[in-house]
C-alpha cells in the first residue's frame, strides 16, 4: 500500500472539482487486509443537492460497461488476501451543471471469504464511501480529454465508436 494511504486510513472521503462538460475520473482502492474478497460491486448514490440536469450518478469501468467490440459486459472481481484492487470510476458532469458542490456516497460490497479465492463463504461486507465534487462554473473543451492529468480518457473504455464503420470527419 501507498504510504500515504497508510497514513490517512481506510474509508476517506473522494473529493475534487470538474468543469462543466469534464468527464470526472476517480479511484476507490479496494484492500483485501484479512480476508480475500469475491464478488466485488459498486453502487452509487444520486448527488445532492438534486436538480434536473445536475450531475448523473457515477459509473465504474472496471465492473461493467462497453468492450472493445462495443458489447456490454459485467466483469466478476475477487482480490486475494492482503492485496489491493483499484476500481476506476467517472461522472459525465453535464455543460449545463449548476456550479457548487454536490456531494453523494458509493458504496462497496464484496463476499468476504468466498470459495473462488480459497475457502468457504462466511458473508459479505459493504463499505459506504462520501464522494463531494465541486463544480466550476466554467467549461472544459472535449470532456478534458486533451489533459492527461484529468485522467478523463478513462471513459473512453465505454466507447461504442470501434463497432461503426464509418470514416470519421473530415476524412
């Protein structure tokens, strides 16, 4: 683990702040201390405050999405004893966002002691994880995509652009 991790423990709060129009990228680590961890899944919260158009609820590209052929897919993820998972997870923040702070949970559950990673099924486990992101009241050009440091690409993993044949313009 990190050693800043290791510092600040377990269950920290995800905060940030995205223009309007940024695809917001985030990562929750998931660390399998004592137990292994099967069946790994992540929901998310609607943000508040609610207003129409305000943000969506947020997505994780690692548990399920778009494949490279364009095809949906949910992925099963176990992570063995004492090893950590990243779970890559994005808000589309529309161009038409409110700017303020908007604040939601995602929460992470997980079979703890499953028999895919070794001995028999003793239960689950959820941890509930505070998301707060800040909106700024101007936009970003191509979702932020031309800024690697946004990390915005990560979306693009969702992409259904491969299955179309079809030149893309102006060629």
């Amino acid at each position: 683990l990190p050693q800043r991790w290791v510092a600040s423990g377990a269950g920290g709060a995800v905060t940030g702040s995205a223009h309007r129009g940024e695809w917001f990228a985030f990562q929750v680590a998931v660390y399998a201390s004592k137990q292994p961890l099967d069946s790994v899944t992540a929901s998310f919260s609607d943000f508040a405050p609610s207003r129409p158009r305000a943000l969506p609820p947020a997505t994780c590209v690692n548990l399920d999405g778009v494949d490279w052929r364009g095809r949906p897919f949910t992925r099963r993820i176990s992570v063995p004893k004492g090893q950590v998972y990243p779970l890559w997870c994005g808000v589309q923040v529309p161009i038409d966002a409110k700017p303020g702070r908007y604040t939601g949970t995602t929460t992470v559950t997980a079979a703890v002691g499953s028999s895919a990673v070794g001995s028999s099924a003793v239960g689950s486990s959820a941890v509930s994880i505070p998301l707060s992101i800040t909106i700024l009241p101007d936009s970003i050009a191509a979702h932020g995509d031309n800024d690697p440091a946004l990390l915005s690409r990560v979306r693009w993993l969702n992409s259904t652009l491969y299955p179309d044949d079809g030149l893309v313009p102006p060629y």
